[in-house]
C-alpha cells in the first residue's frame, strides 16, 4: 500500500479507536461506515431516531475510509485485536464470507430475521456455510445506459446490443458503441460477471467448483475482446474506471453505457450533462444459453463478534434495514433497498432512475460474485488474466485457463476446495 493510504489507514484507525473508547458510557451503541455527504447526513438522522425510541440508549457514527480497500484494511486491523467496538458493521457485500470465515461477525441465526422480503441475490451474499452473518442494506446494481434518441428500446439480446451499437457508430452519431469499465481492478470483475451470466457462465458454481474456464466463459471473454478489437468499446476504456466511462457517456460519446446508478442523477443534471433526459436504463442483455444479469453491489450491516452487547447491536440493525429506514435513505442518498416490497409503493417512485417494476426486474436479473471468504485473492488473480486477455498479451481460453489453474490452488492452500477440484 502507498505509504499515504498506510498513513491514512493507520491515522482513522487510531481515531477510531479513541472514539469508541470514549464511548464505554452504558448502552451506547456504535456502527462503522460511510459518514460522508448524504449517505452520513442520512444515518445520522436515524441513529438518532433509535435513540429517541431506545430511552437510555446512545447510538454513535464512527467514521471510516470512503475507499473501499482503506476500509477493509482497517476493519481487519480492528477485529483481528478482538476489540468489540464499533457493534455494527457496514461491509461491502464481497466480504461478509471472508469476516465470517474468520469469525469476526456475529451469526445472526439466533435473532431468528426475516428475510422472505429481501432480494435473494442480497441474501445469498450474506450467508455463509449455510448461516445467515449479515442483513442487506442497499443494494448496488450493473446496469446499461442507454441513448433513448438512438435506441428507443432496451436491446433484447447481447446480439441486438452489439449490432445497435455497431450502427449508431458507423452511422456517426456516436464515438464508441459502449464502454464500460475495463481498467484492472474490481470494477472489471463485475463487468466480466454481467458478460459472464449473460453467456451462461460463472466463476465459481454452487458447490465452490471452479468453472470459470468452461466454454460459457471462454465465449463471455471473447465476446468482450472482440468489442475492443473492432473499436466498439475502445481500447482507452482497459485503463477506465467508473467516471471516466461516465464522462465517456455524458458528453454524448457513446450510444451504451455499463455503470451503476449512481450515475443516474449526474446524467439528469442538464446544466452539466448533454445527454439529459434522453437516458434509460436496462439489465444487461442476455445471448444463447444465459441470462439477463446485474452484478450485485452495495452494503450489508453485520455484528461484530466481540460486541459486548450483541442484543442491541442487533435492535439497531433490525432498525436501520425496516422498510421505512431503507425508503427513507433510498429518497435521500438514492440508494436501491434490498425489500422487494417497497418497490410496490408509490412513495419509491421518485427516487428510482426507473419505473418499480423495471426495478423490480433489476433486482430480480442482480448475480453476486462468488461468496468465498478469499474473494479478494481470488479477484486479483481473475483481474490479472482477464485484462492480459482483453489487452491481446494472452488469448481467452488460455487467460482463464490459468485464472482457473491459480484459484483452484487458492481454494485448496486455504482449505476451501471443491472435492473435484482438490489436488
């Protein structure tokens, strides 16, 4: 790590540390996160709700870093010294698995949750080992942005997408017919994910057997090397993250974009975005074989394991994932709640960048990515061959043969194997 991340790592950590140390008063209730903005405004304003409907109970923010690697490095400081504090957690969905594997949250089986309302996608990536260790609290979502005065209707199939976007280039109303996230890190994963279901694929299958170099994924790798060979998804996007496929999209560039909904409110503000009001929204396509998909985002809130209060910690959490919390934050920090449900009510509306029953169908296309408490090894080694591949250092089949070599040692150094795939 850059020696000022370490610095800013080491730096929170010790205020926050302080901070909940300065918090042992009786029933004070503390949770980890995003303070920033209106993601911070939002759970402010609740914590202190709880707490007016918790007589004799504090509940505290303890601010973390906004990068997400900053965070987690933090996190695994903290827990692995066994402090207690803060009770609450917010994790990203990719690390609930590896915090439960290493017994530092709480299993919530014994508060008995009900999950029947929750996106299963959402639930699956809070569960390990066939225990339920977190709550999903928003969701994030792939989604694909559209130019409605070049294409009036969601493509119907990855086939129509490439040829509509092949169109409206060589028509030159357009630069690029897509872009997406292409640079090497977690951002490529998640658009391989989407490619991946899309063809019928995947990474890891239910039994945590390594499928990633199977034929499905083979034609998912070629299909997105081809986009950039024939310049339908520039070369320039394997070093773009987020903003800069944003931008790419904004300033009326490209017909499609991959992102996540983020973007939605940037590309409505017509003083700064040329595109406004001529976008809409979809799942990503599905070709032969597979499915329509949106890679799975977003937070999760889980239970410290050394929490000395665990009960509250668990009322708090119960609190901030009811449906009237998760709607309240949808309206303000426009984050997508996980409850199926709320997509019913007319009060959501406003806040979505879609209609509820578009939503609805998002929610319903959302794939996570595997749930391994060694996702995050097992990311940079796909990371690596995915991008030799798309960069033409390596060809498909072989990038994921290798990827397929390295994460099966991976899961069998730690012990987590498929039999098959054992040595």
């Amino acid at each position: 790590m850059p020696t000022t991340s370490r610095l800013l790592v080491l730096t929170t950590l010790a205020l926050w540390t302080a901070a909940c140390g300065s918090s042992q008063q009786a029933q004070t209730i503390t949770i980890s996160g995003s303070t920033l903005g209106a993601e911070g405004a939002i759970l402010r304003t609740q914590l202190a709700r709880f707490a007016s409907s918790h007589p004799g109970v504090s509940a505290q923010a303890v601010a973390t870093p906004d990068a997400a690697d900053q965070r987690h490095q933090l996190y695994v400081q903290h827990l692995n010294a066994h402090v207690g504090e803060p009770d609450v957690l917010q994790l990203d969905v990719i690390w609930t698995a590896e915090f439960a594997g290493a017994g530092w949250i709480r299993p919530l089986d014994e508060f008995q949750p009900d999950l029947s309302d929750f996106v299963p996608a959402a639930v699956a990536a809070s569960r390990w080992r066939g225990r339920q260790y977190a709550m999903p609290w928003f969701v994030d979502l792939g989604l694909l942005y559209r130019r409605t005065d070049l294409v009036p209707d969601a493509p119907r199939s990855l086939a129509e997408l490439d040829t509509v976007a092949r169109g409206a280039q060589a028509a030159g109303q357009v630069r690029y017919g897509l872009v997406w996230q292409g640079a090497r890190y977690e951002g490529l994963v998640t658009v391989f994910l989407e490619h991946l279901a899309a063809f019928g694929g995947g990474i890891l299958d239910d039994r945590a057997r390594v499928i990633v170099d199977q034929p499905p994924a083979i034609r998912a790798l070629s299909f997105m090397h081809d986009a950039i060979a024939a310049s339908v998804v520039p070369a320039s996007a394997l070093t773009w993250q987020e903003e800069q496929t944003r931008f790419a999209f904004q300033n009326g560039g490209s017909a499609f974009m991959r992102n996540w909904p983020y973007a939605w409110a940037l590309l409505q503000d017509a003083a700064r975005s040329p595109v406004a009001g001529r976008v809409a929204v979809s799942s990503f396509p599905a070709a032969a074989g597979g499915r329509e998909a949106s890679a799975l985002g977003g937070a999760q809130l889980a239970i410290n394991a050394f929490s000395r209060q665990p009960a509250l910690a668990w009322e708090l959490v119960r609190f901030l994932t009811a449906p009237e919390q998760m709607l309240e934050r949808a309206r303000t920090a426009a984050q997508l709640p996980p409850r199926r449900s709320l997509y019913d009510t007319t009060a959501l509306a406003d806040a979505l960048p879609m209609t509820p029953d578009e939503a609805r169908r998002l929610l319903d296309a959302a794939v996570a990515r595997p749930v391994t408490p060694v996702y995050s090894e097992l990311s940079e080694l796909l990371q690596v061959q995915l991008h030799r591949a798309l960069s033409d250092q390596t060809p498909p089949e072989v990038a994921l043969a290798t990827a397929a070599v390295q994460i099966r040692a991976l899961l069998a150094r730690t012990g987590l194997a498929a039999p098959e795939d054992a040595p």
